[in-house]
C-alpha cells in the first residue's frame, strides 16, 4: 500500500540559470516520511532513481498529475544538531499548466495530497 501525505506548504519561486520555477519543499515530519520510501526502495531494488528521487502522485485542489520529489541537503544550525550535520529536505516543481488551474501564485500556501509510488 502506497504512503500518503496531506500538508500545506508555501510556493516559493526559484531563478536560475536555465529559468524560473515555482516550487514547494517537504520538511520536517514529511520530508522523514519521504526519506524512509527513498531508502526502503533502495533496499528492495537495490538501486536509486535519478538525482534520488521519489515517483508521487500529486493533488492540488482538482488538479492531479504523476511527478517525482528531489532530495536536496540543508545545513543544520549546530546549536541543534552536531556540527556538520545535515537535514534532508524534499523539493517538488510546480508546473505554469498547475499554477494556472489552481489559480496559484507566488507566497500562496498551498494545500497537496502526495501519494509516494
């Protein structure tokens, strides 16, 4: 049986060199939920998925579509944690087509369903 997570996060816009995307990022109790599939994966097909990334399904509002989260690193402040220490966090890209239908912008929050494949 597939995970489920339900959560509302902020939509941030990130520049880069290639474009601008629009994005959300799992933290905390998700991002843990997230990590522990990615690793549970790896242990039964003994590989890793590109980049380490995970296949989900995604729901926002009415809008569903199959995408995948991608790991990313963040340094943990070592009052914390020990030092050099890192937390995991997960980053999904939102399409211009979803931001469109859902009416989405920038700074909004935005509430998804996340079902991990």
């Amino acid at each position: 049986m597939a995970e489920r997570l339900q959560c509302t996060l902020p939509l941030t816009r990130w520049a880069g060199d290639r474009g601008t995307y629009h994005l959300v990022t799992l933290t905390g109790a998700e991002a843990e939920t997230v990590a522990m599939h990615a690793m549970m994966e790896k242990l039964e097909l003994g590989t890793k998925r590109g980049f380490g990334s995970v296949k989900v399904l995604v729901r926002i509002g009415d809008t569903e579509w199959k995408s995948s989260v991608f790991p990313q690193s963040k340094s943990v402040p070592s009052s914390s944690k020990a030092v050099g220490q890192r937390e995991r966090e997960w980053v999904l890209l939102i399409s211009k087509k979803v931001m469109r239908l859902e009416d989405l912008a920038e700074g909004d929050d935005v509430s998804l369903a996340l079902e991990l494949l």
